[in-house]
C-alpha cells in the first residue's frame, strides 16, 4: 500500500495509518555496499525508518549508539531499522564504521524523503532538516508507529526514547512485552 502521492498537508507529519510513500535513495549498508533501493525492498519485514540530522553530530552519535546497544534492534530479526539523514553516503561510511553501526543509511541530501514523510524542516527558520522523527512501517507499506521530536527550541535535537519505541513497535507487532517472572 506504499503511496507515491506526497502528504495531504505539506509540512504536517505522516500519521499513523497513513500509506508510507515510495522512495528510492542511495543507501549504505553496514557491509560496506551502496545502491540505489526503494522502500519496498526493505519490507519482507517491518520497517522502523529513523529520520536524524546528520552524521557525527552528538545528538545523532547517541541516538545511533542507544539503537545498536539496545539488543532487540540491533539484531534485526522482528524490525529492520534504517536511518535517513541528509549525510551523503562517504559520511555514512564512516559514520557506520566509527560507531560499529548494523544499521543500514538512506543518503536523503536534498531531503526529499523528509519531505515526502512531512518532517523536513528550517532550524531556527534557516538550516533545512530532518526533524528527529520514527515511523514504523508494515510489510504492506502502512504507517502502524510514528513518533515526532518536540524540542520547544529545535525538533532536530531531541533524541528518540529507545525503550519507549521499543515497546509500542512490540505492541504493534503483537508481542507481549517481557515481565521478567512478574
């Protein structure tokens, strides 16, 4: 159900329900490949796209480090999780390497990804971004999860609650979350 249609309102946010559009862009993988692939060759499972600013800065450095420490996303076996930023792919290279990233990067440089999910957005009504944003995606394309950053200053740099996202992606997928005996 991937929709090639832009949002209905330009600037207002995906929601949950809504059809996710289809996109091609540059992705870098963690195995060091770079190649042009859509959205829809993500979706043999759920999709979590993470939209972030940009490589290196230390609101990403520790949203990236939190996913891959957090076990449940970083074995890719119920969710791939894959970034969109508005690095270019050798920043993302690198970027993966430095912080031993299993996450693969979309390369969003004229952030038309983040357009076509309405999170691009001005700093400070100047720098054009990514607002700090996850949408969880099913296999038949639709927005099940969404969480938006509400910075009062700048939305780009509020860091994603891992846990939090982790137990409503379960949630969505049906599982029960672990109570540990309790």
């Amino acid at each position: 159900m991937l929709s090639s249609d832009p949002p209905q309102a330009p600037g207002d946010p995906l929601d949950v329900g809504d059809p996710a559009p289809e996109f091609a862009a540059t992705l870098v993988t963690p195995e060091g490949e770079t190649r042009e692939t859509s959205l829809s060759e993500l979706l043999d499972k759920p999709v979590l796209l993470s939209f972030y600013t940009v490589d290196f800065s230390p609101d990403c450095i520790e949203e990236w480090c939190a996913f891959r420490d957090f076990d449940w996303f970083a074995s890719g076996e119920e969710v791939n999780v894959v970034g969109v930023s508005k690095s270019g792919p050798r920043l993302h290279r690198q970027f993966i390497d430095r912080l031993n990233l299993g996450f693969p990067l979309y390369a969003d440089t004229d952030l038309s990804i983040s357009e076509s999910f309405g999170v691009a957005y001005r700093t400070f009504g100047l720098f054009r971004r990514s607002r700090r944003s996850c949408f969880l995606i099913d296999e038949d394309g639709v927005i099940r999860y969404r969480w938006l950053g509400e910075h009062w200053l700048d939305p780009t740099r509020d860091t994603p609650p891992v846990a939090e996202i982790h137990e409503a992606v379960r949630a969505e997928l049906g599982e029960v979350p672990e109570t540990f005996g309790f």
